[in-house]
C-alpha cells in the first residue's frame, strides 16, 4: 500500500509500504500513487510532497514480478503507459517533491525518483536498472528521458548495458543523488529539507516547475511501440520473468 501522511498543513509524505517485498509495486500500488498524486494537486496548503519506502531496506524495487506472468506485448505497451502516466501525475506537481531513497531505488524507482525534484540519499542506496540481467524488457523513451535529464544519455546507457547497480557514492557523483546522509538520518534530513522548501515562495516554485515541464515538452519523444512489443512480447522476457520467480539464472536466446 502507500500510505499518505500529512505531517503538517503544508507537508505531505507519501510512503511505499510493503517492506516485506523490499517495495515491490503492485499495479495496484502504482494505482494508488496515482490517485493521490492527482488529488494532491488540488491540495491548495501543500507546499511539499515527500516519496520514502518503509523498511529502510528499499525505496522502490521496481514493480513486482509476478504482476507480469503471461504478459503479451500489447499488455507490455499498456503497461509502460500506465507507468508513465502515474510518473508523470508526479511530475506535474506543482509542489517540490523530495526522494528519502534508502536501500534498493531500481527499475521503476528509478524513474520515480528522476521525476522528484530533491533526491536525498541513505548511504545503503543502490541505484539502477537491472533489467538486462533479470527480465529481458526495456524501458519506455519518456523513462529514459526522465533519467537521463538527471544523469545524462551516457550514464543511463551504461546503468542499462551493466545492468549494474550504483552505490551511494556513485550515484551522488552522477548528480542521481543531490546530497547523502547516513540512514539513521535520512527521515530527519527529508523532513529538515521539506520544511526548509515550504517556507519559500510559492508561486516562485510552482511557476518555476511549470517552467521546467514545458521545456521538456519541447522536445518530443518518438514513438517506441515497436520497441515494447518486441521486448514484452518476447521468449526472453517471458523467461526472464519464469527465472526470476523460480529464482534461477534465465536462459537468454535473443529471439523474439
């Protein structure tokens, strides 16, 4: 579930509560942020949003494995399009929106975390996209730009063909990270940073945003329909997610 908190009438934190599965999400769960990030921003006292995983062992661990049993490639293209419409719900904002990422931010963390404005780290993250070496997917162009506006083209592609996680360290010099803390002091720091931002000038951030999203809309995005299809359509991405749920290495072909 996500729990919504409201510590205060100007600050909101929104809490990826399913520690048991390091934060996997559930499509469900992805509804859910949604909802709230769409009712949140008619939500004329907030001033800030604060994303956080409960657990202290993950923010967000991509979306749970067993939601893509018997995928064909048209539920792959559906299913990237509601990603992106939830991603982009908490995007469009008008309020900063600060990441407290502890632990595992892989898969669509990644891009959850992009979309937020202020990433703070816990010396236990890990950050990246695995995706070569455990599903046989790929990821939409709009994640892509979403990541790469805060890393760059080069490092996301590098993220993507190593299908290697960065540590803290890493990903503070990517620019991923604007700021590291220990974990014990991740929360404290997220609710220091929130208040520090809420007693700023409204229209100044909310403006200053509108701003931002219409620079990014300036450039568009190409069609990659063809490209989901033949990843979620796949052998390998069927096997990749049998591998993973059997907790086995998958047996990759390359072969649609």
């Amino acid at each position: 579930m996500i729990r919504l908190e409201r510590r205060t009438s100007a600050i909101a934190w929104a809490i990826v509560d399913r520690p048991q599965a390091r934060n996997a999400m559930t499509f469900a769960m992805w509804d859910e942020l949604h909802a709230i990030a769409r009712r949140l921003r008619n939500d004329r006292e907030l001033r800030v949003l604060v994303i956080a995983g409960a657990g202290g062992k993950a923010f967000v661990s991509g979306t749970d494995i067993a939601g893509f049993r018997g995928f064909t490639a048209e539920d792959g293209v559906a299913y990237e399009a509601r990603m992106d419409a939830v991603i982009g719900a908490v995007e469009a904002l008008d309020v900063p929106v600060v990441a407290a990422v502890a632990g595992a931010c892989t898969g669509g963390g990644v891009a959850l975390a992009a979309a937020c404005d202020v990433r703070i780290g816990a010396s236990s993250a890990r950050v990246g996209v695995p995706i070569a070496r455990t599903l046989g997917n790929v990821l939409s162009l709009a994640n892509i730009m979403r990541v790469s506006g805060v890393v760059g083209s080069d490092a996301v592609k590098a993220m993507l063909v190593t299908a290697e996680l960065l540590d803290a360290e890493s990903a503070l010099r990517t620019g991923f990270f604007h700021e590291l803390v220990d974990d014990a002091q991740l929360d404290a720091r997220a609710a220091e940073r929130a208040e520090t931002i809420a007693a700023l000038a409204p229209l100044t951030l909310r403006l200053t945003k509108a701003g931002m999203r219409r620079l990014r809309a300036a450039v568009p995005i190409p069609d990659d329909g063809d490209l989901i299809r033949a990843a979620y359509g796949s052998a390998d991405f069927a096997e990749g997610v049998d591998a993973f749920i059997a907790k086995r290495a998958p047996r990759w072909t390359g072969s649609g």
